[in-house]
C-alpha cells in the first residue's frame, strides 16, 4: 500500500473510521482504487466511499503511482463526469504540505459525519 494510502487509512482509524473494502479490480481508467469506510463512533454504520482519482494524462500501467486527487463522497461515482462535483472531502496529493492537507482532510469527513458539513 502506498504511503499516502497509509497514512490516510491512519488518520481515519485514528478518528473512529474502518476500512470496510477496497475495490481495485473494478474500476474505470480514471479511478486506481475505490475504498468503503464506515463510522465506528458517531452516527454508527455511516457509510462514505474514498475515490483515488489518477491523473487523467497518465498512460501508464501502474495507476497507483499516477494518483492526483483523493475525495470523499456518500456515493460511489459510476464515471469520470460523475467524479466531478460536491465533495465532503478532497485530498490533492501533487505539491508539498501533505501532513496540513490530510489533517483538513481528516477534519472534512468528521465534520459531515457530526452534522457540521457547512
């Protein structure tokens, strides 16, 4: 697993989130993996979906290494067109500061989760 995935996956455990699955095989040429988590604190069972959006310039096997952008959403986005829109989260992974961004990340989901997605 890639660090930037790790240390999501940390961050969100930490803030009372588990990984219910992971969906690789089965995603578009836009999407390098599709993660379900699920509140185990507040509102128990609440269900979001992390889309790991690639580059769309990347022509590449390794979809993974070609991660651009990571954002949160209520449903799981069917296609590329779908994958632009309201987000409860976004995390862009190109350019430094990486540490601040996850944290606002991270307090992102949790705020939609407590009711204060304003």
């Amino acid at each position: 697993m890639k660090y930037y995935k790790e240390e999501i996956l940390r961050k969100l455990s930490d803030t009372g989130w588990e990984l219910v699955s992971i969906d690789s095989d089965h995603t578009d040429w836009w999407l390098d993996d599709l993660w379900e988590i699920q509140s185990v604190q507040q509102l128990y069972g609440l269900k979001l979906y992390i889309h790991f959006q690639v580059d769309p310039q990347y022509d590449g096997l390794n979809k993974s290494s070609a991660v651009m952008n990571v954002t949160v959403n209520q449903d799981r986005k069917l296609d590329y067109s779908a994958s632009h829109g309201i987000d409860i989260a976004e995390l862009y992974l190109k350019g430094g500061k990486f540490k601040n961004r996850i944290e606002s990340f991270a307090i992102s989901i949790n705020k939609f989760r407590n009711g204060q997605n304003t």
